[in-house]
C-alpha cells in the first residue's frame, strides 16, 4: 500500500528533521542528551575545570567518528558564553594539511594566525593592523630567516603556503628548528597582545578567553605516510604539551582519542563516551537514565504530534521506538541512521513491526563482514568490557582505533571507564567465535 | 541503439527489475524526501548494474527537472584523481545528484588495482569530509562493488559516519510461477578418481590428526572422505570433509595444485547445498590459483563453477560468459568431460532466458558428448535438462518421455539428486498436464529423497511446488504451512528465490483472511 499525498508530506518534513549535520544549542532540534540527570557530561566537566583554574589552561577533547565532537563544542561555547568567556573558534584545518606530519614551529605559527583571525572575525580587538601573518613575516626578517630562503615572495598568502606547499613547510621548520624559544615567545607575546587588546574592549570584567582549536584530531595522514604523520602528532604531544600551553588563554585542542592509548600518561583527555544505555554487569541491566536520554532525542526531532502519527502512540515510550533505541548503542548518529532507514521503508502509517526489523537488519548489515581476528579480540571485549589491548603499539593501538571509530566498540565512562560492543554485532561475533572454537576443539581433537 | 545493445538493456532490466526492488524503492523515496548535502552509498555487483541505476535513477530525476551528474572514473588513476575532481565540480543548479562509480567485483582481473585506488582516494576525501559537507548542497552517490562498503569503514571513518543510506543492489527474481530443478553439469578437476568408502577414509584420517609432519595425508584422507560422501550424496559431510581438508592443506603448505582439487570441489558441493555465495568464494580463489600456476583445466573448472554461482543468483548473461570462456579453455585442452559440462550449463541459462530452442541445441551437443565418452551421470542431467526444454515449449509429453529416461538412468547409477529432480520435474509435467493426482505423489516422493540426502534447496523446490498443488486444491492452510516450510529453508540458504515465495505467501494470506 502506498503512502496518500499528504503522508508523503509527513514523511518528507520527518526526514528533514532526521538530517544527520553539526547543530548548534538553540537549534529547535538540539537536545542536550549530555546534560540530563545520570548521563556522564565531559563537557561540563571540561568546563568546571576552565571555571577553577585561574587564567589559563590546557584542556584535550576527544570523541570517536560520528559521537558528535563539533556540536559538543559548540554547547561548550555557548555555556562559557553564558558564563561571560569570550571564547574564540578555530578549525586546524583551514590552516594545516591533514595528510602531512605536523611540527612545534608550524603547530604554534597556525595556533597564532588562527587566533588572529578569529579576532578579526568577531570584531574583537584592535589588532588588525598587525595581524599575526603580518607580524610573523616580521618576525622572520627581524631574525633574518629570510623570506625567499624559505620559499615565500613578498605579498604571498602565508596560510595558503602552510597548507597546500609541504617543502615551504619544511623548510620553515628547518629554519626555525633552533630558533623555537624565540618563535614561542613570539607567539605568546601576541597572545598576550590579543587578549589585552580584548579587555580593552570589552572591559576587565570577564573572567577569561577561550580558544577551541579543533578538527586536530584529523591529523593522520594518508595511506602512504599514515605512520609518520602519526609519530609526528605523538610527538607534539608527549614532548611539547609545554609549549603548547598559551598564557592568559584556556586552549580547548580537539585531539585524536588514539592519544589515550598511545600516550597513557598524557594529562586527561575528556573523552565524548557513547550515551550508557545498560550497566557493567554480565546481564547488561537497563540503565534508565540513557533510554530516557534517547527518548528525549526522538522525540525531539519527531515532536509530540508527529510521534504518535508515526508510531501510532504517544511517546516518548513506545515499543517499536525502543527497538531501535535498544540497538542504537547509545550513539546519536546510528540512531538517526537507523530512523532515516525506518522511515524509507515504511509504505504504511503508524509503523509496523516488519519495516522496524526490516531497518535494523539493514543497518547491521553495514557493520559486516567481521574478520575472524576482529571477532575473537571483539569477543573478548564483549566479555571483560575492558579494551583488552595487547600493547600500545601503534598496530594494536590502530585497531582498536578502527573499532571505535566505526562502533564495533563502545566507549564509556561513569567514574570508571568500560567498554562493550555494538548490539548490533553481538550475535555475530559469538557466532564467529563459537565456530572458530569448535575448528580448534576438532583440529587438537 | 542496436539491437544487441536494446536486448542487452532489456535483459538487464529484467534480471534486476529495480521498481520491485525495496532497496531501490529506498534510494529513490532518499531522493524525494531528501533536502541538502546527503552521502549514499550504493553497493551493486558489477559495471552492469551500475549503469542500469545510473539510468533508472537519470530518469527519475529527470521527472523532477534534476539531473544526474557524473564523475567519470574509468581507470583507477582516475578513480585516485577523485578527490581533487570532487572538490573542483561545480554543478550546475539543477543538479540532483553526483555520482561516482568505479565497480571491480572482487573476482576482476584487476581488482587489487581498484581496490587500492578506492582506498587512497577515500582516505583523501575522508579528510575532506567537512568541506565537501559545506561545498556540496546535493546528493554524492558513490557507486561500487559490494566490498566497497568495508574499504569505506575502515579506510574513510569520517565520511563513513555521515552515511545517510547504504542500499545494496542484487538481481530480483526469475519470475517463474513454480519452481524446476535444472540440472547443472558439473565442472570436475578430481584430485583422485572414485572416493570409495567416506567412514574409513575418515577413520584412517583418525590416526593421523596427533600425528606433527602429517597434516598433508591427513588432508588427503578427508578429501577422499569428501569425495566418497558426494557420491553418497550426503552433501553436507561432504562439504565439512572438503572444508577440514582445504584448511589443512592451506595451514601446512599444500601444492597449490592439490588446494585447487578441494576449490573446486568445496565450490561444487556448496553449488549444489545451494550456498552461493561460498561457492563463488571458492570458485574465485580456484581460478586465481589456477591462473596463477598456468592450469587450464583447473581454471576452465573454475570458470564453469563461478558461471553456475552467478547462474543461482540470476545473473545470467554473467553466467554465460563465464560458460563461454570454459568451453574455449575445455575444448582447446580436449576435455570433452568438461565441455560437456560447459554445454549442458549454456543450455541451462538460455532456458533461463526463455531461450528454450536454443538452449535444446546446446542440451542435444552435451547428450552426444556423453554418450561417445560414456558419462551416464552427463548423459542423464542432459536428458532431464532436454524435459524442462520441452515442457517449457508446451510440450508436456515429450518432457514426460525425456524424465523418465533421466529417472532410469539416475536409479541405475544411484545419482540420488538427479532421482529427485527427475521426479520434481515429472510432478510439473503431470501438473502442466492437468493431472490432479500424480504430481502430489511424484512430489512427495522428491521430498523424501532430498531430506534424505540433506539437500535443501530441492526440499525447498519439492516443498513449494507442493504447496501450489495444495491451493489449487483449495487447502490454503497445508498450502501456506508448505510455503513457510520452503521459505524458512530458501532463507536459510540465502536462495533469492526466498522473495518470490514471501511474496506470494502474503498474497495467500490476504486472500485466506478475505475468505
């Protein structure tokens, strides 16, 4: 049976509403899941930590694929705003190349020129004259690093040299590899140029700048240098996290959550954990708390009306809404998949039974195949929800990455941190495993 | 366009009829509701099957003053061009959707080439992946074989979570109201003659698995043990016999010769269990090995048996060609045993194309070269081949004739399978004869046979065709008991002949609720 004209209509404003795309709070469909009672917050705590410490800090925020890293920031903002921060955005990317190795001197020189023209941006400070790209050429006159020697003419785009042309990179980092003290100096000081430059338009009365440095975690590489790249972000951080520490300013670096693995005695990463639908014990008990956070999200984009055309009842509790909640893994994107796939399907108004099965056996079918090897550590996973990696080399570190990135593993943190595997993947892996197991028992047999 | 290209077109869109295709009913309902920047990833099985969507989907979005527009990819240096050819694209306002298709089935000469062409194009789109969502207010389509998906989620993870639908494309259904049993030649590449008793093969096997310096003999006792179970027809000990034996001869170094011989017999016997898709696995690793060491036997085996896989998920024309490049390799060798096998197959997918005079042709060469080298096994498949022929040019006598000859000789040799399918078909012979009561018997009777040799796409055949015997005869609830008998069976195998039966199960069902 087809959908009449005006259903159609209910079904095109639904899906529109189940766009999957960054949204900002204050957005009609942004609800924060994060916030609600018994639902584990980093931003809050992110940003309790910028309320305590005086002037300045160091804080890394991280979330694997699709946990909605960019909104959460934005809800960080805002709530500092609120507070009366005033609080800068910059995106890595504008200014460095993803696929290329990263050094301190680059890093500092775009964490300065990224500053300098959020300012600019925001109509913040008088500093436009002498914009950092600006003062940066002086720099490396006055230090007779002279321009030509490093590839750049008189009048060329600065930014667009740092990203797109390696060997300008390269060879700006040789010139300034014994000169880091000075261009960190350099860079503090107009920091500190910026932030006065700041009070003195706004006032002394605001308790302090922010600057949210993300997409840094998109720093990896390409298939052909992935490794090196990778050792170069490790390196920033394992031996110049000092360095990157700005006077007077709270920096907020998105960093890769492989950091966490790789470098486990790096300062505390605040790590965006998937939305906890049931409790660390063997019989995965329901954990209220998350279904009600997920509920609130459907029925948000859904609204109360359209739920129960939808559905057929009222919400927010509703049978077959549940059945995708339950398999959703507490991950807001692959509910929206998983609704998105729902509503393709569905050729007849409320919802039925099948279309919902027909869905869920669609999306799971976008986690397979599973290697055997995959299977057995995911099994392992399933069974002492830890990470059970192996070792922290960059393989096993890698992999694991793999699995979360793509939500075969799902990260959490209430107090203590756990993991678990997708619901999604539960059956198939034990099945993977019990087959392989019963090949050993025969082969030994 | 010629009319080669028009039939081929016709062909195409027959085999897949995407308007009846739920996943195709998806992309397009994407189509109409979506507004904005959308990812799809759109998953088919060969070149074929992209260009069918491509043009079913121009249509529509032509219906709506949209048009499609293509990034061509026709080499993988273009493919790894992809990236910088995204960004620079600026659509004209019309545009509906961008797509990008480069499919290799991972059976393709140069799929390794492809595949790593996809992985370094996507893991330069993937850092990329927030600029093309501001750049791009429209649909990206990216279009390629069904391990393109796998190559996405690991090599792109980012564009990977902003998916808005993955939809797979697989051929729809032969649309045959019931169901026969063509009978398949078989492509052979014996590693030993006979097979002779499988439970002392496998008792000798026994001795040796505590044995270290001995997987290879032992691997050859349970091929041996796979051999004798097939000419049991116990299907499925054979198939665990092949698969022991494969992963030891694998595990221990095996010549490839001798791991070829377990390919190709894990490929037929999945074949046969009606496990397709293993069995085109096998087939592929057959003929890589095979080309590989330079056998021509071996790899014009593996070709007849990559030919039946795509024959059983109703790619036909697939199908043909793979028959084709098995004949050359067969009759250039002079293997008139395989040569029979490639005819006999040719004829079974014209049949399949409603080619039923040609499709005699090639059953009337296959008969003649069994008969001169004295294959009765041949000799009785092309025999019950020549029936369905002939019973589907309306002539339900002359098929009778040609079944039970085939059923003579299959009770003589003890082919337990072709005993089956003769009796099923002779059912749908006495069916197209009117006969009320016989084809219930000669059903029954196939059912009881492929229960007993545990294969279950012919109880799912016999169990169907049984079912529309019990529904002319007005017994809807033994009928849709059948039906759900042979659907459970035809799911379990991941037989796409499962559709039709869930389709017309819910036309009974709507019609016994109005009753």
């Amino acid at each position: 049976m087809a959908l009449t004209p005006d259903e159609r209509q209910f079904q095109k404003r639904l899906f529109r509403r189940l766009a999957d795309k960054p949204l900002e709070p204050g957005d009609k469909f942004y609800q924060p899941i994060y916030e609600q009672a018994g639902v584990e917050d980093p931003v809050a705590l992110m940003r309790v930590l910028i309320e305590l410490t005086a002037t300045e800090s160091i804080q890394m925020f991280s979330g694997f694929r699709g946990s909605g890293k960019t909104t959460e920031l934005f809800r960080l903002k805002k709530s500092l705003e609120d507070q009366g921060y005033v609080v800068l955005y910059g995106d890595a990317l504008e200014y460095l190349n993803p696929a290329q190795e990263i050094d301190i001197s680059n890093l500092l020189i775009v964490l300065a020129g990224t500053f300098s023209d959020a300012l600019e941006a925001q109509g913040l400070g008088n500093i436009g004259k002498d914009a950092y790209w600006t003062r940066l050429t002086n720099y490396l006159t006055k230090t007779k690093v002279e321009l030509d020697e490093v590839g750049l003419k008189a009048g060329a785009d600065f930014k667009l040299k740092l990203k797109t042309a390696p060997t300008f990179r390269q060879k700006l980092q040789e010139r300034l590899a014994n000169r880091i003290g000075e261009l960190k100096r350099d860079v503090d000081r107009f920091f500190e140029d910026g932030v006065k430059a700041i009070q003195a338009k706004r006032g002394a009365k605001f308790p302090g700048v922010v600057f949210l440095f993300d997409q840094m975690e998109q720093i990896r590489g390409s298939l052909s240098n992935e490794e090196s790249v990778i050792h170069s972000v490790e390196r920033l951080f394992s031996q110049h996290l000092k360095l990157m520490e700005i006077p007077y300013v709270h920096m907020v670096y998105t960093v890769p959550p492989w950091l966490k693995f790789a470098l486990p005695g790096l300062a505390r990463i605040q790590i965006l954990p998937s939305v906890r639908q049931w409790k660390n014990d063997p019989k995965r008990t329901e954990y209220l708390a998350g279904w009600t956070a997920l509920r609130s999200l459907v029925n948000r984009r859904f609204g109360d009306a359209d739920f129960q055309r939808f559905f057929g009842i009222p919400g927010p509790e509703h049978p077959l809404a549940d059945r995708l909640i339950a398999v959703c893994g507490g991950h807001f994107r692959d509910l929206l998949l998983l609704l998105r796939e729902t509503l393709l399907r569905v050729q007849t108004l409320p919802v039925t039974q099948e279309v919902i099965q027909s869905a869920i056996v669609a999306v799971r079918s976008n986690y397979m195949p599973i290697a055997i090897d995959d299977a057995k550590w995911l099994d392992q996973i399933d069974r002492v929800r830890e990470a059970a990696l192996p070792s922290t080399g960059q393989d096993h570190v890698n992999r694991l990455t793999r699995f979360l990135d793509t939500h075969f593993v799902l990260y959490f943190a209430n107090g203590k941190e756990w993991y678990d595997i997708h619901p999604l993947i539960r059956e198939e892996v034990a099945a993977i495993v019990k087959r392989e197991a019963a090949k050993t028992l025969q082969a030994k047999a | 366009m010629s009319s080669e290209a028009q039939l081929r077109w016709e062909d195409l869109a027959r085999r897949y009829d995407l308007p009846s295709q739920p996943e195709w009913q998806k992309l397009v309902t994407l189509f109409d509701l979506a507004e904005g920047f959308s990812l799809i990833v759109l998953l088919v099985l060969d070149a074929d099957a992209a260009a069918l969507c491509r043009r079913e989907l121009e249509k529509h979005l032509q219906r709506e003053g949209n048009q499609l527009v293509p990034i061509e990819l026709p080499t993988p240096g273009d493919l790894r061009q992809l990236p910088t050819r995204l960004l620079a694209v600026q659509p004209p306002p019309d545009t509906g959707c961008l797509w990008m298709s480069a499919v290799e089935p991972d059976y393709g000469n140069d799929y390794s080439e492809w595949r790593e062409a996809w992985r370094e194009a996507l893991a330069r789109l993937n850092s990329q992946r927030n600029p093309i969502r501001r750049q791009f207010d429209l649909s990206l389509v990216f279009v390629g074989a069904p391990w393109l998906q796998e190559v996405m989620r690991d090599t792109a993870p980012d564009l990977w979570s902003v998916r808005t639908l993955v939809v797979r494309i697989e051929p729809a259904l032969r649309p045959a109201p019931e169901r026969q049993v063509p009978k398949a030649g078989r492509f052979e590449f014996t590693e030993e003659p006979g097979g002779g008793d499988p439970v002392y093969a496998l008792q000798e096997a026994e001795k040796l698995r505590s044995s270290p310096g001995k997987e290879l003999a032992l691997a050859r006792l349970l091929h041996r043990a796979g051999h004798g179970f097939a000419g049991r027809n116990d299907w499925h000990a054979a198939e665990k016999s092949f698969t022991d034996a494969l992963e030891l001869k694998q595990r221990a170094g095996a010549p490839p010769t001798s791991v070829l011989a377990t390919l190709l017999e894990l490929a037929w016997v999945c074949h046969v269990v009606g496990k397709t898709r293993r069995s085109m696995n096998h087939a592929q690793e057959a003929l890589r090995i095979a080309r590989e060491i330079s056998n021509r036997r071996g790899e014009g085996a593996a070709l007849g048996n990559l030919g039946l896989a795509y024959a059983d998920l109703g790619d036909v024309r697939k199908a043909i060609e793979f028959y084709e490049q098995a004949l050359i390799i067969d009759r250039e060798i002079g293997d008139r045993r395989g040569e029979g096998a490639a005819l006999g197959s040719l004829g079974n997918a014209y049949a399949d194309l409603g080619d039923a005079r040609k499709a005699i042709e090639f059953y009337e060469q296959a008969l003649a070269i069994d008969r001169e080298i004295g294959d009765r096994h041949g000799e009785g498949t092309a025999l019950g081949n020549l029936g369905i022929a002939y019973k589907n040019l309306g002539d339900a006598r002359k098929a009778i004739e040609f079944f039970e000859r085939a059923l003579v000789i299959a009770r003589e040799i003890g082919n337990r399978r072709g005993e089956g399918n003769a009796l099923g078909n002779l059912g749908l012979a006495y069916t197209a004869l009117g006969d009320a009561r016989k084809p219930f018997e000669l059903f029954e009777q196939a059912l009881v046979i492929y229960r007993e040799i545990g294969d279950g796409r012919g109880e799912g055949t016999a169990l169907w065709n049984s079912a529309g015997e019990f529904w002319k005869r007005g017994d809807r609830a033994q009928a849709i008991a059948r039906a759900e008998a042979a659907l459970r069976l035809y799911e379990a195998i991941g037989d796409p002949w499962a559709a039709k039966v869930r389709a017309q199960l819910a036309e009974w069902r709507k019609a016994g609720a109005g009753s």
